[in-house]
C-alpha cells in the first residue's frame, strides 16, 4: 500500500498528545514505553506464529482451534482485552481468506500485537471489501481467479485470525521452526509464511 504521508502526520499529532500528557503528568513516559515494548518484543505476532505452527502439527489443536478459536487460542495462553472473542479461518488451495476492519481497526492483540499502520488506513479498510485481489496484488500475494477469496470484517465483537497454508517442504521441522516461517500478514491474509 502506497503512503499517501497521512502515517507522519498521524507520527507527529501523537508525539504531540505524547509530549503534552507527559507534561501534565497525566501519563508517564515509563510506563507508556513498557506497554509499547510489551506488544512490540513479547506478544507480537509471535503468539499468533506460535497458535499457527501448533494447527500445523497437532491435527486435534487445528480442529479446535477452527471450532472455537477463542478457547484453542487461550489453551495456549494468549488471551485478553481485544482478542475475547476470535474466529480462525483456513486458508485451502480452495479459499483465500484475508481480514480487514473496515469501521476503524479491531485487530486481535494478544495474538497479533500491534497492527499495522496499513491495516488502519481508510484506502486498505475500504480497497479490500471492494478490490481484495488487487489489494493482495500489491501485497505480492497472487491468488489464483479459481480460488475463492472471502473478505472477513473484525469488529468490537469478533477478531479473526487466519490459518494459512504450511509451507511445503516443511514435514521434518519442529514446531518452533514452524512458528519462525509464520507472518504477522500471513495470519491477516495480506502475505504467506516464508518458504522453508
């Protein structure tokens, strides 16, 4: 998605509110830079990575996890405010699925970590209801005109999180090496794992 400079302006009306709640001491720089350092290095996709590569070599895991997200999701641990209610879809040589927000930008955190700048944007929100082909185009991502692509939108109630396809060439690796092929835009359908 191209920047349209709409990202640094958005940068520096936040280091602006940032500057001013600090000086009314309405906030403390620390405990900002802990939250942030929390989503960014320890939940992070990492966590969705982990959820992914678990479906990929626990047949039984994947079964629940496409039943009820949300419980396969906390069995490991990942759970919390934004990602109460998840919905995983499986990408198949069928079906490509990619998800979106397109109201503002519900995205499942505990899973995910931070989203995106892209996935907040108004031409990403609105492009892929109507054009998620050339949306995933320019993402690098070609999905063949025989394979289906569902357009899935998060809300304050549901996150979704998507299944993607394991990587061929991949039998002989552990669940830990798994999880370091796994994107954050492979799990939002806007990218695939990386090749073995």
């Amino acid at each position: 998605m191209a920047d349209t400079g709409h990202g640094a302006d958005a940068a520096l009306r936040i280091k602006a509110l940032e500057s001013l709640l600090v000086e009314k001491q309405l906030i403390d720089p620390k405990a900002l830079d802990a939250v942030v350092e929390l989503y960014e290095h320890k939940i992070g996709p990492r966590n969705g990575a982990k959820v992914v590569a678990r479906a990929w070599v626990d047949p039984d895991y994947r079964k629940r996890l496409l039943a009820d997200g949300t419980a396969a999701i906390a069995e490991l641990g990942f759970s919390g405010v934004q990602g109460e209610d998840m919905i995983v879809v499986e990408n198949t040589p069928e079906v490509h699925n990619m998800v979106v927000c397109t109201l503002c930008s519900c995205y499942p955190w505990p899973t995910l970590g931070l989203p995106p700048v892209w996935y907040k944007a108004a031409p990403y929100r609105a492009r892929s209801v109507i054009d998620p082909r050339g949306v995933l185009a320019e993402f690098g991502v070609e999905v063949p005109e025989t394979v289906e692509v569902r357009v899935w939108d998060s809300n304050a109630e549901l996150r979704y999180l998507v299944l993607p396809m394991r990587p061929a060439g991949t039998e002989g690796m552990t669940e830990e090496q798994l999880a370091a092929l796994v994107t954050r835009d492979s799990m939002i359908g806007t990218g695939v794992p990386m090749a073995a």
